[in-house]
C-alpha cells in the first residue's frame, strides 16, 4: 500500500509546473556556459591586422553575442504575444510547450556545432527559431500565470514568490557545475559535448512533462469573485488618490524612464561582462565561468531576501533606490576589476541589483486603473524591448573602442546610467509622500 501512494504522490508532483520550472532553467545554465565557451574557443584564432590578437579575440567575441542578443529579443515580439492570446483563451499549455519547443532546438543546434565541427552562425538561425517559438518572454508569462491558477487568491503572491526563488536556486546549482561538466570530454568527445548532451536532454524531458504531464488548473468562481471584491476595494481606496494625481500620469512618464534608464545600464554591464572575464588579467575557465554564473544567480535570492525585509520597514521607491544604489556601487568598481576576488568583491556589492524592476512594474500598475493595467505593463515591456535594442550596439561598441586604455569604461558608463534612474524614482517617492499627506489631512 506504501508503494501505490508514493507513486502516486510522485505522480501528482511530476504533473505540477514546478518540475519544469527547474529542468527548464538547469538546462539553460548549462546551455549558456556552454555557449560562452564555444564562442570563445571558436574566436581564438581571430586575427586582425589592424589589432592585436587578444583585442581581434575579444572583438569577435562581442559581435557574435551583439547579433545573438539582438536576435532573441526582437524575434519573440509577437509570437509571445500570439501565444499570450492563446493563453488567454483557454489554450494555458500553449505559452509554455511552443517556446520549450524553441528551446530544445536551439541546444540541439549548439551540439550539433560542437560535435560536427560546424559553423558558430548556426546559432544565429538557432536564435531565430528560438525567438519564433517566443522565446523566454512567452514561457516565464505561461509559467506565471499557471502558477497564480493553481493557488487561491489569499496565497498568489506567496507562490509567485515561491516560484521565482525556485528558479533563482535551480540556477544557482546548475552554474556551480557546468562549468566542470564542460570540461569532461574522452577522445571520441570534445569539450562541451557531455555538458550539451545533459542540456538537451533535461530540454527534452521538460517538454516531454509539459506536453503531456502537465496539469492545468482554471479559477474558480469563489477565487474570481474574491479577486473581484480586492479590486473593488483596492479602486475605492485609490479613487481619492487619483484624483490628485490627474490619472499619474507624470508618476508615469517618471517610472517608465527610470526603467528605461535602469533597464540600459544593467543590460548594457551584463552584456559585456561575460566577454569581459574571458580576456586577461582575468582569462577565467569554464569552471570559473559556471562560479561566475553561479553568482548572478545568488544576487537573485539576495535580491529575493531583501524584498521581503525591506518591505516591512521602507516603502516601495526607497527599495527601488536601495536595489539602485547596490547595482551603482558594484558595477562601479567592477570598472577597475583585475583579479579574480576583486571581481566578486564588486558582485557582492550587487546584492539588491534585482529589487528595482519588478518594484517598478508594481509601482506602474497602482497608477492605473485595473482595466488598464495590462496594456501600460505590455507597453512598459515593449519600451524595455527598446532599451535592449539601443544597449546591446551601443555597449559592445564602446567596449570594443575602449579595450586596449580602459576595459572597464562600459561599467563606469553603466553606474552613471544607474545613478540618472535614481533622479525619476526620487521624484516619483516625493510626490507619493505629498499624496499620502494630502489624503491624510482630508481623512482628517
């Protein structure tokens, strides 16, 4: 009788979207130490009259991710929001098996490269396939929302939470190693190929639970009729507010440039870092590659962990300026990094860097009312697709002019970018702070 119910407790638990949230995001770290990897063994060999051979390296290095990252964030545009409409009708496996599907492809394409030796540009066609399946900006939407389906009302915010600290530790644990899995190889298998083979196949093996495990549950009545009644209330409590604030739509303008401003400065750093500790003084390995990943993803929980203490004691700017200052700091000294602790001294001053933009999204949605709160966030989203149009070009090329005198000038670039996002938000906190006091007096 034991052995019926555990195989029926693993059952049940297989048929959740939690499993797929941490085969999905394993597999991608994998992947992207791998990819990391490749490109830089492929452009070793670079060689440019005009400059020397680590700055031929390092140039070719950063072309390659400028075309790739710009590859995978325009092409998903309007297959994720086709998939989002799908969704929306009553199709809620749709935004997450096509773009596993993208997924799997795409690590496919990159064994394929490695194993048979072909070109590296197969991976722009793979991006492409990618992005046409949506990408990541239609499986973490399908993610979340299956997520807030299958919990009440009471507890949604709870198991967002839940889950996105599930998918900070899943991709801390899978950067710890694969660096290391990079660099199993025999004489039949190079390096990288058992790294990309377990990529694919955890790839597989999610689709495989999406497609025909996974369970999707709808809102009950009880839920929407609760979910009616907090909006109702939410609105009558804001109603006094918006009256002063002509609809907020200065708070508007203010957040939507403050993420933007934010949005460039820290896409524009990542962009490159990864470039970056490849070259010398640093020359990282592929398991040093996998620590560094490793902690991207620990300022994830960090950031997480902050949130939650923050929120008890500080209102919602001042953690977005708390999460603003901790990225400035950091990436400022990382401007004049050298070795290898130097490095993750910086990184740790990163701890908050991930408070600031779903703060923000947060903060956007109470200045409008809920009928319009899913158009002014698809919009916020859209002019974050446009930071990362302007970002990736402009980065690399100040990064690629600046290598041989300062390196780090992208970082520092960066921090003053950070620093000019905390104009706006400081604004949004004053005029917030004379509305809780107008209202007050007028309760009064």
């Amino acid at each position: 009788m034991v052995m019926p119910g555990s195989c029926s407790a693993a059952f049940a638990v297989f048929r959740q979207i939690e499993p797929i949230i941490v085969l999905e995001q394993l597999g991608s770290t994998l992947f992207d130490t791998a990819l990391q990897m490749v490109v830089k063994d492929r452009c070793a060999n670079v060689t440019d009259p005009d400059h020397p051979s680590e700055e031929s390296q390092q140039r070719a290095i950063t072309d390659f991710f400028m075309t790739y990252s710009l590859i995978i964030r325009l092409t998903p545009i309007i297959p994720a929001l086709l998939l989002a409409r799908l969704g929306d009708r009553g199709w809620r496996r749709a935004p997450i098996v096509a773009p596993l599907t993208g997924y799997l492809l795409s690590r496919c394409a990159l064994l394929l490269v490695v194993v048979f030796g072909l070109p590296l540009k197969v991976m722009f066609a793979a991006a492409v396939v990618f992005g046409l399946s949506g990408g990541f900006s239609a499986y973490w939407p399908g993610v979340m929302t299956l997520a807030s389906l299958g919990s009440t009302a009471a507890d949604r915010s709870k198991v967002m939470m839940r889950v996105e600290l599930l998918y900070g530790l899943t991709g801390l644990v899978g950067s710890l190693v694969s660096g290391h899995l990079f660099q199993l190889h025999s004489f039949s298998l190079g390096s990288g190929t058992i790294l990309l083979c377990v990529s694919t196949l955890l790839h597989l093996l999610c689709l495989i639970f999406s497609g025909v495990l996974l369970q999707v549950r709808r809102g009950n009545s009880e839920d929407s009729e609760e979910s009616y009644h907090l909006l109702s209330h939410a609105s009558r409590n804001t109603r006094l507010v918006e009256a002063f604030a002509g609809m907020n739509v200065v708070n508007l303008a203010l957040l939507f440039a403050a993420a933007f401003l934010y949005d460039f400065a820290v896409g524009g750093a990542i962009e490159i870092l990864g470039s970056f500790v490849l070259k010398s003084p640093l020359s990282w390995t592929a398991a040093q590659v996998g620590y560094g990943n490793a902690a991207g993803c620990m300022i994830f929980i960090t950031s997480f962990v902050g949130v939650i203490v923050f929120r008890r004691c500080v209102c919602d700017e001042t953690m977005i300026l708390i999460g603003m200052l901790s990225f400035a700091s950091g990436i400022y000294l990382m401007s004049f990094v050298t070795t290898t602790s130097m490095f993750y001294i910086a990184r740790s001053l990163n701890l908050f860097a991930l408070i600031p933009m779903p703060t923000i999204r947060s903060l956007v949605s109470q200045q409008v009312p809920a009928s319009s709160c899913g158009t002014t966030l698809t919009v916020l989203q859209m002019v974050l697709k446009l930071a990362g149009v302007a970002y990736i070009p402009t980065f690399t090329k100040i990064y690629q002019n600046t290598l041989n005198w300062l390196p780090g000038l992208v970082f520092l670039i960066s921090s003053i970018f950070t620093v000019l996002a905390m104009i706006p938000i400081s604004i949004v906190g004053c005029r917030s702070a004379q509305k809780q006091q107008y209202v007050r007096i007028l309760g009064d």
